[in-house]
C-alpha cells in the first residue's frame, strides 16, 4: 500500500482559511476602535456605536481582501507561519475586547454604587428619586 499524497490546494486551504479568518477578526477589531475612536462624534447618540461598527466592517473586508491576496503570493512554507502569526494577533485582538468589557461592566458597576449612596445621603426613596431621574 502506499501512501495517497494530498494536492497541494488541499494543503494550503486551511491555512489560507485560518489566515483570511484571523485577519477578518482583527481588522474587525481594529476598525472598530479606530472608527470609534477618531471619527465617530461625541455627541453622536445612538447613532455611534453603528457608526463604528460600520468603520469596524470596512476593516474587517479589506484585512480579509489583503490576506487573501498575501496568501496567494506567499511561498507554501510561509503560510503555516503566517497563519500562526495572524492567530495570535486575533487571540490578543479578542482578549483586548473581553478587557474593555470587564472594565467597562466595572466603571458601571461603580458608578451605580455611587448614585445609589447619593441618594441614600438625600433621604429619598430610590424608588421614587428613580422616577424623578
């Protein structure tokens, strides 16, 4: 018996998949920040957060785009490499975002504290000075 070779396409395509999903992940990531960050106004409302969601998909489309056509070119014994490369970029991307939320969820958490002291210095019913708010 011998051993069947795979083609090189079959190869190559996880790790080309892997790269072009990585990077989709962290343009996401960083297009959302830069687009919240510089070009989404302060006063914006609700309107905001899409915005720089908006921002955020522009990014993720081109990083995709640029990885795919930076695949392509790649010699077949860089792609395991750059792979892993792009790997570890999306699992610093993805812990960035849980940090901003943890922290986020603890700034509320302590602001929320504060507002309840607040009223219970003012001697009303939280219930009612809720309602007055």
């Amino acid at each position: 018996m011998t051993a069947q070779t795979s083609s090189p396409r079959r190869r190559r395509a996880p790790w080309i998949a892997l790269l072009v999903l990585c990077s989709f992940w962290i343009g996401l990531v960083a297009g959302t920040a830069i687009g919240a960050r510089f070009f989404v106004p302060a006063g914006s409302g609700l309107v905001g957060p899409a915005m720089a969601l908006g921002f955020g998909v522009m990014g993720a489309l081109a990083a995709a785009v640029v990885a795919g056509v930076l695949a392509r070119r790649l010699p077949p014994r860089s792609w395991r490499r750059s792979a892993m490369v792009a790997l570890l970029l999306a699992v610093l991307a993805a812990l960035a975002v849980g940090y901003g939320f943890v922290t986020q969820q603890a700034e509320r958490r302590a602001h929320a504290g504060l507002d309840a002291a607040k009223l219970q210095h003012s001697g009303l019913d939280p219930r009612c000075a809720a309602r007055l708010s």
